[in-house]
C-alpha cells in the first residue's frame, strides 16, 4: 500500500468517526449540553439507604413496568403534569434499580408504607401486580423518594396532538381479601388536588371480584365494555365498586354490574356524589380544603397527598380524608351476595381522558386494606392549615367541608 492510500484511509476514518459522534449529538440534544456546560455543585447529603441493585437482563424483559428503552418510547421528555420542573422528567427509559418488597400480608389484612429508600426503582420482586398501558400509549408504575409513582403518556408521539387518549394504569396487590365483620375498608395516601390534573386526569380506588382489568387493546377473547371513561368500567362481568377521587375536591363512586353493558346501557347499578343520591341519607362529598387539600400549580404534591378511606358495607358508602369523614351515603341498594361474601381485588387506578399534557405523573404512597384502626390522616396534614383550589373565585372556595345532611 502506498503512501497516498494509507493518507486516504486514515482520512476516511476519521470523516466516519466525526460523522458517528455528530449523530449522536444530534439525536441527545441533552448529552450535547451536558458534555458544552459545567457540571453544577451538588451538596451531597448522607441518607440511610436500603441495598439497591441493578436489574437483570432477565429482569427487564420480564417486567411489566420497564417499557423497551428505545428512542421512540423515551419520549416525552417534557415535565409531566402533576410534577415540579426540578423534578424528574417522564421515567419511560430511567427505571433500571429494583429493590426490596415493603409490603406485608396479615390475616385477610395488608400494609405497605412503601418507605424503601429507593430510587428510580421498579416493581419487580414485590407482591404487586402491575397493568400498565391500558388504552393508552405507555405507562410505568416507579418507587422514588420513599412513595411511589404513575407517568402517563397517553398518546404516542406521532398523535401527540390528537389528545384523543382514554386510559390508565392499575396497581394491585396479589391477593385478595373478604369483608371483615361486614366492612371493607381500603387507606390509601394520594395527591388527588393537583391543579394540573385538570378535569383530565384522576386516581381511583377500585374493588372487584375480577382478577384483572379488561380493556379494547388487551388481545383475548373477553368483550371490553363498549364505552370506557372509568377504571372501574374495565371489569365486565364482574361485581366492581370504584371511587373516582378528582382535583376540585369531590368524589363521584359507582357500583357496576356483572354483565359486558355499557354504564348508561344497564352495566351500572347506581353512581352517587354529593348531587348524585341513591340512598336514604347523603353526607358531604366537597371540600373547603381543609381535609381534601389543594395543590396549586407549582406547589410540591406533599402539599396534598391525602390520606383516603373508603369504607364499605353492604348497604353504605364512607369516605374518610385525613383522618375525618369526608363523604357518605347510607340505605344503598344493597350489594350483592357475590361481592359481600366474595373474594375481592384491590385496585389503585390512574387514569386520564383526553389530557391536553404529554405526560402526567400520579403521586401515591401507603396502601393499607382491612385495617381495624380508627381512620387517620396522612403525614405532615395540618388541620389548621387549609390549603385554596387554585383559582380562589372556583365555586369550591364558597363550600363548607361538609354539605348539609339531606334525608329522603
């Protein structure tokens, strides 16, 4: 070889090499900043830290929480609603940590305060199970910062804009459990009051005898209800009893029937709410922010991560909000044996409805069924301190915690 070809040879390499690391710059907007900007001092601060390792190969292909790590499902990167900027941006392609289970099982009975000191960790290796991408594009349930988290990205990339996504994701425990001296009783901490969520999106606290949810994209032989709007809509033929807890501070609760027939075409046996009356007595179901607290946007979700309960018995339907009754309804329909005397699942749905963000965030933590203490309140709720709906002229500002009782 020459001396003009080995020229020639090494200026080729060199024009391959500039053009790989160009296209990779160009594809990471965010790799190029980094690598051009200094990196900012970090205060590190010790912490306790529980043993964290890396997942497996075997453990990524098989849990249903890790989305495949490819450009395309990476996207959004945008800020989720219901996140702060300097928080995380959408966790599709970040979750690679697992760690130890929190939860524990006792006499029909089940606790978890999801305090791992974990982050960016997945579900794998937990007594949960996990349904994510129901009706949607992709979802990822995540443990961080001693809670745990929904991102939703409703649609894919290329129908952003089309904003036409009804759907969620569900978190389950794998057992089930019975009524209990004829209560059903489900704690659960959620940030239900953030202002971002917009009509658009909502957290759920669903019982059912089904096993698993059932949806239009789920690829079997079973018949999805024809209109969906709810997570508890996705349980035909199944006795199911779910509770939508909304940003402006109510609750609307629905028993669905077990049949394959849409709500407004005989799949619902009743559907109550503070104007919704199906029983002999209503009580409350709107909030001041007292209880049932507000997130304005820009404040942390620990502002209004409440605690809910939602107490069931065969002929009555409580919710408790920090630890004070909230809302209920008693002299209902009653429930069918199937349900009362019946295994049932437990469901923490998030779900969304034509949400205008790319990516919304949900924000949940402890997880208690059956439990047979007196409803408390979530940590660092001061009673004292009521927070405001986001646009102080919202009618919810003009309401007492609990609306007069009303008897028919």
């Amino acid at each position: 070889m020459n001396h003009t070809s080995r020229i020639v040879m090494i200026f080729s390499a060199l024009l391959v090499l500039w053009l790989f690391t160009r296209s990779i710059f160009s594809t990471n907007p965010a790799l190029h900043r980094e690598m051009r900007e200094p990196s900012p001092k970090v205060e590190v601060v010790p912490m306790a830290m529980a043993p964290v390792t890396q997942a497996t190969n075997s453990e990524l292909s098989s849990a249903s929480t890790l989305p495949q790590a490819t450009p395309v499902a990476c996207w959004p990167e945008a800020t989720p609603a219901g996140a702060l900027p300097e928080q995380p941006a959408p966790v599709f392609c970040s979750i690679i940590n697992t760690g130890a289970d929190t939860s524990t099982y006792t006499d029909n009975g089940w606790f978890d305060s999801f305090d791992h000191d974990l982050s960016f960790a997945d579900f794998s290796g937990t007594s949960y199970r996990i349904f994510d991408a129901l009706d949607v594009y992709q979802s990822v349930h995540w443990r961080h910062a001693n809670h745990w988290m929904v991102d939703i990205a409703s649609d894919s990339q290329s129908h952003a804009d089309d904003n036409n996504a009804m759907g969620g994701a569900m978190l389950s425990p794998n057992r089930t459990f019975t009524f209990q001296n004829g209560k059903f009783v489900v704690d659960t901490d959620f940030a239900a009051g953030i202002a971002d969520y917009e009509p658009g999106a909502w957290g759920e606290i669903i019982v059912s005898t089904g096993d698993h949810p059932v949806y239009h994209a789920l690829d079997t032989n079973e018949n999805a209800r024809s209109d969906m709007f709810y997570g508890y809509e996705m349980f035909p033929n199944q006795w199911t009893v779910g509770c939508r807890l909304h940003f402006e501070s109510h609750t609307i609760c629905a028993l669905m029937r077990d049949n394959e027939r849409s709500s407004g075409d005989g799949g619902r046996v009743w559907e109550i709410s503070f104007f919704q009356v199906e029983g002999d007595t209503v009580f409350g179901g709107y909030s001041d922010g007292t209880y049932f607290r507000f997130c304005k946007h820009g404040d942390p979700d620990m502002k209004c991560r409440d605690r809910f309960r939602l107490e069931l018995t065969r002929t009555s339907l409580t919710i408790y909000a920090n630890g004070t009754k909230y809302f209920e309804q008693t002299g209902l329909p009653a429930l069918p044996d199937a349900f009362v005397n019946g295994n049932l699942h437990v469901y923490l749905a998030s779900m969304v409805n034509q949400h205008p963000a790319d990516t919304v965030r949900f924000h949940w933590d402890q997880l208690e069924v059956n439990s047979t203490a007196a409803p408390s309140a979530a940590p660092g709720f001061t009673p004292d301190e009521p927070s405001e709906p986001a646009d102080p002229s919202d009618p919810i500002a003009d309401n007492f915690l609990y609306l007069p009782m009303i008897s028919q």
